[in-house]
C-alpha cells in the first residue's frame, strides 16, 4: 500500500527546482504521488489550507505539511 504524497506549489522556479528534486524523486512504489500547481488550479488553494500548507513549495506526506524553502505565501496566490 503507498501513501499519498500531494506536492503543491506555484509554478515559480523555486517550485519547479523543488519538483524536480523532490516530487520527482519520490519511490512511486512507496508514494501515491500528485503534483497540484495552485496556479492553474486556484480552487486547490483552500485544499491546500486545511492540509497546513501556508507557502509554496510545499509537501504533504500522510496529512504531514513539510515546507520546502520559500517561493509564495498561499495568500499571495489568492490575490
């Protein structure tokens, strides 16, 4: 059984980098792995919030937020 792994994030290229050597990199035998860019899917953002997610580029493994460097704050996307 894999866990889900939902990597979101703003398409900015801290993001795409932290993709690349993250999301990417996850054993998709051991991850259920999504890719959201909450620029192209807004209504995700609120999604986004009830996981603990307050910036991007982020990871949730398991429910778990980690936040990875810093590309743009949630509310910045909302606007």
């Amino acid at each position: 059984m894999s866990t889900k792994a939902t990597f979101y994030h703003a398409g900015c290229p801290v993001c795409v980098a932290a993709e690349q050597m993250v999301a990417e990199g996850l054993d998709r035998s051991k991850f259920d792995v999504e890719v959201v860019h909450l620029g192209l899917h807004i209504s995700r953002i609120a999604e986004a919030e009830r996981v603990g997610v307050r910036s991007v580029p982020a990871l949730v493994i398991g429910g778990q937020p980690f936040h990875i460097n810093h590309g743009a704050d949630l509310a910045a996307l909302k606007a």
